[in-house]
C-alpha cells in the first residue's frame, strides 16, 4: 500500500521482505553518517527474521519519484507510568542528496499519526548527542530531549555475563 504524502513524488510505504537487502543498505549508510560502520553486525539473515518472521519491529520505506530516499524503523514500547504502548523509533534516515526537502518531517509527523492512530501516549528516539542539525530539526517541532535520563545498555559479552548468572 503507498501511503501519498503532502509532497509531489514522495510517498511512504511499509517495507516488505523483498526489501530487506535495502533496509541493511540504509542501515549501513546511516551508521557511515554516525561514525559506527564497524559496530553493524546486522545481516539480511538477522533483519529478515527479527522484521518479518519474528516482527519485532517495523520499517516504513521512503521513495521519491519512485526510487527509495530513506526509512524508518520503529516498534512498541510500554510505559508504565502513561499505562500504554509507546512508538519507539529507533532509525530515520534520509539520503544525504535528498535532505532539506521535507521528507523527514513528513515521515516524523506519519508515526505521530500512527502513534496516536494506535493509541501510542509517547513517541521517543535517541539522537547523538553531536549531531546538532538533527537536534535542532527535533527542537523545531516541538520534541523535548530528556537530557535526565541516562540511557545505559548491555551488550555482548557484559550481557552473556548477565544472562549467566541466572
């Protein structure tokens, strides 16, 4: 299903499992942008089972003119205090060449709409804390960071460790 957008020759639509080498691809571009390309371990193995047979999360693909520009992967959280799902978004990326043309808000503004759409009372990401255009971009519509959280995380062998001791 091709979701139209308010800009000529942009549209979204939900990523299905033929796209799987493309979300890896974006993947990748987006972690060169970050400065993290040797941490991506994800394969088309990995993303095919995690998005499409375990359904874990979800990716909204980005196309103009009919060719892909970028995506967004999101899932549910919870929150305890609100009592309901959240819409958590984990990656947006845009293409460099195609920035500054409003793709990103409107794809932003697209999960607002389906978090409220499925009764989401929060959406949240994380941003690099470096990465100022995005900041700003964020700030300029309304998003407020949550600069007294912490955000801590286990992985690898400090989480094999962890899930031993049980």
């Amino acid at each position: 299903m091709i979701i139209e957008t308010k800009i000529e020759g942009f549209c979204l639509r939900f990523a299905k499992e033929q796209d799987t080498s493309l979300i890896l691809h974006f993947i990748k571009e987006l972690a060169n942008y970050e400065k993290m390309l040797d941490e991506v371990v994800a394969t088309e193995q990995t993303l095919r089972e995690s998005l499409f047979e375990k359904k874990c999360a979800e990716v909204i693909i980005a196309e103009y003119r009919n060719e892909p520009v970028g995506f967004a992967l999101f899932f549910h959280n919870f929150s305890t205090f609100v009592g309901r799902p959240g819409l958590y978004l984990e990656d947006l990326y845009i293409k460099k060449e195609m920035r500054g043309k409003g793709f990103g808000k409107i794809i932003l503004s697209f999960l607002a709409h389906l978090a409220v759409e499925r009764n989401c009372g929060r959406m949240e990401w994380s941003c690099l804390n470096w990465n100022e255009p995005s900041i700003q971009f964020y700030k300029k519509m309304g998003a407020i960071p949550m600069d007294e959280w912490t955000v801590y995380r286990l992985h690898g062998q400090s989480l094999e460790k962890l899930a031993k001791q049980f």
